[in-house]
C-alpha cells in the first residue's frame, strides 16, 4: 500500500513501488501508447535512470514512489549541480530534465503524484544553434551530381533520388529511410511523411523529386513490391542512415563542400531556401513537421545572416572610406 507522502518505511524508503519498475511503466507506455521509437525509449531510460542514480545515493537508498512525491526542488537542484560538475553541457541538463517531468506526468495520471517540484524547476538556459545550411547552388550540386560518389548505376540512382528528396522535401534522413515503395513521392502527389511522435503531415512533390525518384524506381531490386522499403542498401535490406552520411562525406570532398554539409543541412537548406524566397515561417513549420514555431524562427537568424553579409560584400556604404 502507497504511504502518504512525508512518511518514510523503516528501512528509511519513502515507501510503494521501486522507482525503476515505474520507469519501465512508464517506458512501456510510451511504447505501446505514444509508439515512441526505440530511440527515443531508450534516451527516456539513459536520462531518468541518471535521476535515479544520484537519489540513490543521495538519499541513501534506492528510491520508491514515496520518494518521487516527496522530492524537492532543492533536490533536483542538487541533481543538475551534480550532472554540471561532470562535464555535462546545459543542452544536455535541459533534456534530462525535460524526461524526468515527462515521467512526473505519468505518474501523476497513473499513480496520483502531486509533486510539482520538475514542473516548478527552471530547465537551464540554451542557446539554440543557427542551423547551418548550404547555398542553392551547392544544395542544388549535391542533389544533382551525387552519385558521382560511386561507380554503380544502381547506386547512383538511388542517392540521386535519395538526396533530390531531402533537399526537395525538406525530410529528416530517418524519415526519408523510413519509407516504403508504396509511399513513393508522386507528380502533382502530395507526399504523406510519418514525423516525430507518429505527428503525419503533407510535403508537396517537385517535378525535379518525382523524377528523380522514378529513375531510382526503374532500377530497385525490389521491382514494384509495395512493401519493400524505397530506399535499400546492396544486400536489399532498408538503407542504413550511416550508409547515406558516408555517401555525403564522400561526395563532400570531391566536391570542396563546408564539413557542415551533411544529410540534414539539405533539410535546413529546405527551410532557409524557402524563406528567402519569401515563404512564411507558418507554412515552414507545417512543411518541416515542427511542433512549436520557435523552432521554426531559428531560421529567420540564418537569412538575416546571409542578408548582412551580402550587404557588407556588396554595399558600397559598407566599406570604409578611403583618408
């Protein structure tokens, strides 16, 4: 039976269920409730189990539910403090935090916690990094010319029609991955991507994509197999994300392209190609799958960034005057 919070067991507990069974409740129920990816299961265990951890010995025992609803401010202070001391970066503080009051809302629902210390903790301040896009014409070259990185016609087809699509979708490589042929983007089509947190949106297709992947299509092992995944590796199984950010490496240093040029700066490139060109942020984020719009807004930063060194190339005011 639950104690009532404040009151401790006589082995020093705060008493009821083990804090890790609830953890694994808990993941359990981002899996088959919110159908979390194992990734994403398994960044959720590493970062409350790092919580878990410190109570331990911190408190002097292995923590229970009594103890979770009992937990003080001061004590996930202490937490954070501890986590800062071994090197551990604010981002990273911030997102461990953020997992433990996901796990607080669980046990609020399913086991009556009232304690509002995680919600009430200030999460330490990030700075959000300006994402880091490739010009048009180097975003262009890398859809165009990268199966030059190998020598197979097969291959080449496939990362041609592979990176066409992210750079002309806007997709995270894994959902780029994670598509089957029956998925395949169409002409005059609407491309029904699967984001993060199972969130589902439409990208529309160009020309330029649906070509692309048709010439890819033409050539898959796998013929016209509907389950079949789109994109596959030489052994015919779905393509392997490291398998794609070795291809861009390769074509990165034939072409003299920045080290930031990688899979997912074609999705920034995307993003911060359509707001030059006068998109609004809006529209942006429903095309990236972003679920707030401050996510969004940091690319507002990369344009105005490229605006003033434009300005301070090209303004004839912005050059000092000669004596």
């Amino acid at each position: 039976m639950r104690l009532a919070p404040g009151l401790a067991r006589p082995d020093g507990s705060g008493g009821g269920q083990p804090a890790t069974s609830l953890c694994e409740a808990f993941l359990a129920w981002l899996h088959t409730e919110r159908r979390a990816s194992p990734l994403t299961i398994e960044a959720y265990r590493r970062d409350i189990g790092f919580l878990l951890a410190f109570l331990t010995v911190h408190l002097g025992h292995e923590p229970a539910l009594g103890d979770l609803d009992t937990l003080r401010e001061a004590d996930l202070r202490a937490w954070l403090a501890a986590e800062a001391r071994q090197g551990r970066g604010n981002r990273t503080r911030s997102r461990h935090l953020s997992a433990v009051r996901s796990f607080y809302r669980f046990l609020a629902r399913r086991h009556g916690v009232t304690n509002m210390a995680a919600k009430m903790l200030g999460s330490p301040k990030v700075a959000l990094p300006v994402p880091r896009a490739l010009t048009p014409a180097q975003a262009q070259a890398v859809a165009r010319d990268i199966g030059e990185a190998s020598d197979s016609a097969q291959v080449q087809a496939r990362d041609t029609a592979l990176f066409t699509l992210l750079y002309g979708c806007g997709l995270r490589i894994a959902e780029a991955l994670g598509l089957d042929v029956r998925d395949a983007p169409r002409a005059g089509q609407p491309l029904r991507v699967m984001g993060k947190g199972s969130k589902e949106r439409l990208v529309p297709v160009l020309p330029a994509v649906a070509q692309a992947i048709d010439a890819w299509l033409a050539l898959h092992p796998a013929g016209a197999d509907p389950a079949a995944p789109l994109f596959v590796g030489v052994r015919g199984e779905r393509l392997n994300p490291g398998v794609a950010q070795r291809t861009m490496r390769s074509y990165r240093r034939l072409a003299g392209l920045p080290e930031h040029a990688t899979p997912h700066a074609l999705r920034h490139s995307f993003a911060t190609h359509l707001l030059s060109s006068g998109a609004d942020l809006r529209s942006i984020q429903d095309l990236l799958g972003h679920a707030s719009l401050s996510t969004t807004q940091r690319y507002t930063s990369v344009d105005q960034a490229q605006l003033l060194n434009v300005w301070k190339n090209t303004h004839p005011r912005s050059r000092p005057r000669m004596p």
